[in-house]
C-alpha cells in the first residue's frame, strides 16, 4: 500500500449521526473478498432512488455536483456503528474518499480504516459544526490534512486531532496488518532457522 502524509482535496457533508455499516454498504452488496468494486454501492439505499442504481437520487449529498471529487468525508458521531464488516472502508475509499472526518467512529469501523489506508480523525462537535459551515459557505473550500503534524486546515481555521503513534506510523508507511508482520521478516527468519536446528 502506498503510505499517507498529507492530502489535499474538496470534501463532501453528511451531516448526520450513527450512519451504520450497512447504509454505508448494505449486505446484499458483500460477494467479493477484493477492496475494489464497491464504490458504486456506496450508501446505496440513500444515493439511488431504484434498486437497479439507474436512478440517482438528487437530494443526496454526495450526488450534488458541487460535491463532485470530494476526498474528504465530514460527518458526525458513532460513524461506522454496526456489524465489522471490512467492506464499508473498502467502499469508501472506492469510491474516491482518503480521510472521515467525524465525531467519534465506532472501534471496529476506525481499526478497519486504518488498516485499510483511509484516515479516520476524531473532532469535537463545535469544530465539527465549522467544518460543516465552511462547506456550506464554499463547497470548493480545500481541506488540508497533515498526517504526520496531526493537523486540519480549512481557510483560516485549523484543528489538530489525535491518533495512536502505532496508528499514524502504520498509516504513514501504508502498512496493512500483513505489513506490519512482514517488517519482522529477519527476526522471524532467523528464529525459524534456530528452532529448525533445535528440532
């Protein structure tokens, strides 16, 4: 995977709590085991007025032109409740997304995005709200995220937010849980090479 720094991007609203693995992508949808292919499934039931998604629904936000190309998703508490289904990241980040940005995350959902390479950050409601209205007030506004100053910048406001340093290593290096393993590889070799002569 290739690791994450910095990113700049438009980001898109979905002003709206507790938004559970299976709006973010509905059960019905979960037939692969690749993490590509699911972006045009993406909050199905929300951005498609038909089930045969010919029929976009209009009033849905990430449908709305001036939203178009967003890499940051803004949205509120408890996002990613629901089942551990590890396709609702892998449909996120399919369909163009890099970073959530939200309230809190469900634990489950934030340890899939962060093994999966799609930054989760944690902001307070009030800096949340600003994120919100500054959107509102310019949909082209660019977001500014530094992974490794731990920083969000929007026009004239920045905020900084926390993440484990395990976290924000593993995500800097674009190392999944595989990669993480595979960065002991000497270790592991050399104590497979004694116990060989031990046995």
């Amino acid at each position: 995977m290739t690791g994450l720094t910095t990113l700049q991007g438009k980001a898109a609203p979905l002003d709206q709590a507790n938004i559970d693995t299976d709006q973010i992508i509905p059960k019905q949808f979960l037939t692969g085991v690749t993490r590509s292919g699911y972006g045009i499934h993406l909050f199905h039931d929300w951005r498609y007025l038909d089930l045969h998604e010919q029929e976009p629904n209009p009033d849905f936000s990430l449908n709305k032109p001036k939203h178009a190309g967003a890499k940051v998703l803004i949205t509120r508490e408890n996002f990613g409740c629901g089942s551990s289904r590890e396709h609702a990241p892998w449909a996120l980040a399919d369909f163009g997304f890099t970073c959530i940005i939200a309230t809190s995350f469900a634990d489950i959902f934030y340890g899939n995005c962060v093994n999966n390479q799609l930054l989760p950050i944690a902001l307070p409601s009030e800096q949340m709200d600003k994120l919100f209205a500054a959107i509102e007030a310019d949909p082209d506004v660019i977001f500014n995220v530094d992974l490794p100053n731990q920083s969000v910048q929007v026009g004239s406001i920045s905020f900084s937010f926390e993440i484990a340093e395990h976290h924000k290593e593993n995500m800097v290096k674009g190392l999944d849980a595989i990669g993480q393993t595979l960065e002991f590889d000497s270790e592991i070799s050399s104590f497979e090479d004694k116990r060989r002569v031990w046995l």
